[in-house]
C-alpha cells in the first residue's frame, strides 16, 4: 500500500464493503461513504469477511471511518466508487464537491459506461476503470461473504494504482485493455439475469446443461453484437470469451472439469441481480444487457433472446415477488 491519504470507498454496499474491509485488514486507511442502514449494521456488528475458500477476516466497527455525509471524501487519496450504474452521476457529483482535485477515482462498477460518465461530471480528475470479477453477497449482522474467485483489474496509469491498492487476499492487476476486459465481463454479466429469474445458486445453474444453454445462446447474441461493433472482448479467465458458448454446450461432466480448472464458485454464489429483486430494488439490467442492445441496434443485429430476458426482469421488478423461478423452457417462451 503506497498512498498514506484514506481510501474512500464510495457507495459501500456489499463490494464496497468486501474490499475496503479487505484493504482495512491489510492496514490501510479506510473510510466508507455508506447508507444509513449499512453504517448502523457495521456500528453494531463490525466488519466480518468470509471467503468461498474458508477464510475470515473481523474488524471492529473503530477500525474504520463511517459516514452518510459525502464531506468524509474531503482528504481522499484514492476514491472507490461501488454504486450501482444508475447511481454514478449522483456520486460524481459528491466527488466533485468533496474529494480533493489530485484524489485518483477508480470505478468498481458493473458495465461498461460508468468510467465516461465520472470523466464528463470530473473535469480533468484522473478516472480510472476497473472489473471486480467476484460476487459478494451482504449475509447481515456485518457479514459480507465472496462467493467466487477472481482477480480485479484496474487501467494501467504511470502511477501504478493497481499496485497500490494490491493487498493479501485481494490481489489489483494493471490492464492495458481495460475497455476490453469491461466487455468481457459484461458478457458473462448477460447470465445475472438468469440467476435472478431462476433463483437458483450459480453453481447448481451451471450445472444444469440446460440453464448453460440458455446462457450459451445469450451469450452468442452478446458477442455477434460485439464483433458487428468492433469490440474485442478481453476474457477474465483462461478461456476466450468466444469459445465460452461452445464450453457451456459441452456435456456436464466435461464442463464442469473445465469449470473447475479455471474458476472457484461457492455453493450458494447468487448473482447481484439476485439479490436485488430478492430486496425488491430495481436491477441493472439496463447496463448489462441494455448496452449490447444498444450496440445491436446500431448494427442491425437480431438480439431477440436477450430482449424477451430484459422484458423478464422488468416484470420481475414491477411485480416485487422476488426471482420468479422461471425455468429455461419459460424464458425461451416454449412453454
């Protein structure tokens, strides 16, 4: 850790959480810029991180600065942002007012348009992006559980922020194509909706050659919107993003020797999407498959799977029953 300044997480919900605490374990200088309800949660109970891999990590609620007020950015070496896309404005917003002008802010969110939308609100500030290729799933009681594995990537900037912000068990990696990385993980983003319409872990989703299917073909009309655009998506595994449709076709006890091989998922993994409907929030599925739409109009390509998903979710969300336990035949609109 090279900054002596406070990392300032900004929308701590259950990532933001999961890697300030982390970054607080390791000795850094934490603030989190939280709701009212996640600071009462970490005042009461403190800091609990747990891994798929058995880990745990505890901090006291006093090893931490906590506030609701947006002036906690004011002394911000390096500033984290964890909201949710729709979100992003209204934060940049709060940094611009706040956080001093040299603070580096580094996005952590889902999508590929939030990095352009902190640089339009910031001015000249240093703005990188970033992935965060593992799910955490805020457990309660100040219990903030990572369900999947995976390195985050930061943008490669002659200061080495990546490095700076590595630490044991949270490892940043520089990238040169972050932008290619972003859609990479978009793509197999595309499957946190079927997470959230079947209500099932991901584990046992990915399991079933079916629900891998319907992943398969989503994902296949993801990447032809992608090539007609000239994206190159940058895989987060060892597996190229354009072989992963024909992998997720693949028999199951084939697949799941290569699923093993290349990635950790816990047993009771959910999406993040998951969650929201299970809290009854709106989703960010205008972010994830409403981007590859976008870039599928403006090429003329036929995304019909995708389309009858996102009209899935909405209902979903109107209806505020939670995930609908749909099955693949159901999504598909065959039965």
């Amino acid at each position: 850790m090279v900054t002596d300044r406070p990392i300032v997480v900004a929308g701590a919900g259950a990532i933001g959480c999961f890697v300030g605490g982390m970054l607080a374990a390791a000795g850094a200088r934490i603030a989190l810029l939280v709701r009212p309800r996640v600071k009462t949660e970490i005042e009461r109970f403190g800091l609990r991180l747990t891994d798929f891999d058995g880990s745990e990590k505890k901090l006291g609620a006093g090893q931490l600065a906590l506030s609701e007020d947006a002036s906690i950015l004011h002394s911000a070496g390096i500033v984290l942002v964890t909201v949710k896309s729709a979100d992003t404005a209204d934060v940049a917003d709060q940094i611009a007012q706040h956080a001093p002008q040299d603070a580096v802010i580094v996005s952590l969110q889902n999508g590929v348009g939030n990095v352009a939308v902190l640089r339009e609100r910031l001015g000249g500030r240093r703005v990188l992006a970033g992935m965060v290729p593992f799910n955490v799933i805020a457990m309660g009681e100040g219990r903030f559980h990572r369900s999947t594995s995976g390195d985050i990537h930061v943008g490669e900037d002659e200061a080495n922020t990546a490095a700076a912000l590595s630490v044991p068990g949270l490892t940043m990696r520089a990238s040169r194509d972050i932008a290619g990385v972003q859609w990479g993980k978009l793509i197999i983003n595309l499957n946190n909706a079927l997470s959230a319409l079947s209500d099932m872990p991901l584990a046992a989703q990915l399991a079933n050659r079916d629900w891998r299917r319907l992943f398969a073909d989503q994902m296949a009309e993801g990447l032809a919107a992608l090539k007609a655009a000239g994206i190159a998506p940058v895989s987060a595994t060892p597996i190229p993003a354009n072989w992963t449709p024909t992998l997720l076709k693949l028999p199951d006890v084939i697949f799941n020797a290569i699923l093993g091989r290349t990635m950790k998922i816990d047993p009771e993994a959910r999406s993040s999407m998951w969650q929201d409907l299970k809290l009854g929030r709106k989703t960010e599925i205008d972010y994830l498959q409403g981007a590859v739409i976008a870039l599928a109009e403006q090429n003329k390509i036929a995304v019909p799977l995708m389309r009858r998903i996102v009209a899935l979710i909405k209902e979903a969300e109107a209806a505020g029953n939670g995930p609908p336990r749909l099955t693949p035949q159901q999504i598909r609109g065959v039965a």
